[in-house]
C-alpha cells in the first residue's frame, strides 16, 4: 500500500553523451523536486548547469546505497520528491538505482520514471544485428573465473547479446569472447555513443580483436554480439541427435505420448532425412 502523504522518486534518464537528448519533461521535473539524487553529483552538476537548473544534489551510488538508501527513503516518507540520476542513461541499469526502488516499495513510495537515451538500446539499433530478440547482460564481472562462467553460460545463446565494457578491459573481453564464441561470430562494437567521436565497427570477433590489438581502445564501449545462428542451432541439434539411435530417438517421443506414426516423422524432421529412411531404419532395428 502507498503511502498518501509520501513523495514521489522519479527517475529520470538523462544523456548518454549529447546533452541535447535531455528531454522537456526530465528537464522540468529536475526543476521541480525538492532534491536531486545523482550517482556523481560533480557530472550531473555539468548537465545542470548547462540548463541553469538550481535543483540541491546528493550523492547516491554504489560505496554509500546502504547508508544513503534509507535516508532518502525518509525524505520521500516525509513528503519530498527525489528525481534519481545515474552518470548517463537510464537510473537502475547497471547502477544501484534498482536497490532504492526496491526499498521503495518495501515502504509504500511511489515511483514513476521519465523515459530518455538508453546505450543499450541505441546500440543495439546501431549494431545492425538482429533487434527481435536480446539479452542485455551490462558490464561482465571483475573476476576472470567469474567472467569466464558467464561468458560459458551464454555459448549456445541464440539471442542477440549486449555488454558494456570500460576501455582498458576491452582487449581481454574480446579475447575471452573469440574463444567461447569463436573467432567468426559477428560483433558490433560501438563507443562513443551520440558524440563527436561516435564510432561503429561491425566485424567479426576476431578482426575486432585483430583492431584493438594495433589500436588502444578509447572511450566507453558497448559490445553486441550475435547470438547463434538458426542454422548453427540446426547443426548442433542433428549432431545431438546422431549420437543416439533412431529407434532411441522414437522411443524418446513415444514415451512423450506421440503416436508411433507422428513419432517417426519429429525424428526425420530432427534428423534432416526422409521419413522413409526412419520407418526403414526403425522397423529393420525393431
């Protein structure tokens, strides 16, 4: 249940790069609250000034949400309205923004967003992969083993995939990808984003490896990736189904309620034969 008396936390997208993407609505709610809670008050401060906005800032991010979470959660108790920042982009991506939305919730404030620039999206637009369907996964982990995990949970991921990555670990990123993905798999890397230097490379993972090995990479990256090919996932499941007998492979479906008849065709649609060649084989082997 809502708090009647409470405020409101708005969070409120702001620019990825180009200052000019702010839109009219973010720009008169952070006119309008009582006070502006930014991941780094010393960057949104640019942005404020740049539309002479006078709003108060607090800090709010990652190494004091567990100590600041609750005292804003006060201030929206007590009747103020909080607009969330983030450095760039959408507040609660790949920031502890969704941690103060939770508590939100927990006790009973409301919370709206005021849409804007996500560099996930923009890059995933730009990337000229397939835009259906994507899994976002944002800034791999530190650790290697860790990465490496991840990285291994997605090689058969057939979705298209995004990551951001900081400069100085893009290299290593792209290495660990080339070998999980393999060295042809199509990939977007794209920096820079709505700036004066925005750059988009589309080649395979391993000629963008190849480039940044002779060019130090420079700027903020994001990382789309290809997902498995519908005819790579083909391949791989007619592989995984001659590795079992065509009467195991019946016997699979037949134990899933189909009829021996309709059994026998899935099996030669699996397999990419006749369904001649699978009656043939299967009564032969029966």
């Amino acid at each position: 249940m809502m708090q009647d008396m409470a405020g409101t936390l708005y969070l409120c997208a702001t620019p990825i790069g180009n200052l000019e993407d702010i839109t009219l609505r973010t720009l008169k709610l952070l006119e309008s609250v009582d006070v502006i809670a930014a991941e780094d008050t010393r960057n949104t401060l640019k942005l404020l000034n740049r539309f002479e906005i006078k709003t108060p800032m607090t800090s709010y991010h990652e190494h004091n949400k567990t100590g600041k979470g609750p005292v804003l959660i006060n201030k929206l108790l007590a009747g103020e309205n909080i607009a969330l920042v983030t450095d760039a982009g959408m507040p609660g991506i790949s920031d502890p923004g969704a941690d103060l939305v939770k508590l939100c919730y927990e006790a009973g404030v409301s919370v709206t967003v005021a849409p804007g620039a996500s560099a996930a999206v923009v890059a995933l637009v730009l990337s000229g992969l397939d835009t259906r369907r994507f899994v976002f996964e944002g800034f791999l982990p530190m650790d290697k083993k860790e990465r490496r995990l991840i990285l291994q949970t997605l090689e058969r991921e057939h979705r298209t995939m995004i990551f951001y990555e900081a400069p100085h670990r893009l290299l290593n990123t792209l290495e660990e990808m080339e070998g999980i993905f393999g060295t042809s798999r199509e990939c977007a890397v794209i920096r820079e984003l709505t700036k004066k230097f925005e750059e988009v490379r589309r080649e395979s993972i391993g000629k963008q490896k190849e480039h940044f090995t002779e060019n130090s990479p420079k700027g903020e990256f994001v990382l789309v990736i290809a997902g498995l090919s519908l005819e790579e996932q083909k391949r791989e499941a007619q592989a995984s189904w001659e590795e079992i007998s065509v009467s195991e492979h019946i016997q699979r479906y037949l134990s899933q309620g189909l009829n021996e008849k309709d059994a026998m065709k899935q099996a030669a649609k699996d397999r990419g034969v006749s369904k001649r060649e699978i009656y043939k084989e299967y009564k032969t082997n029966q």
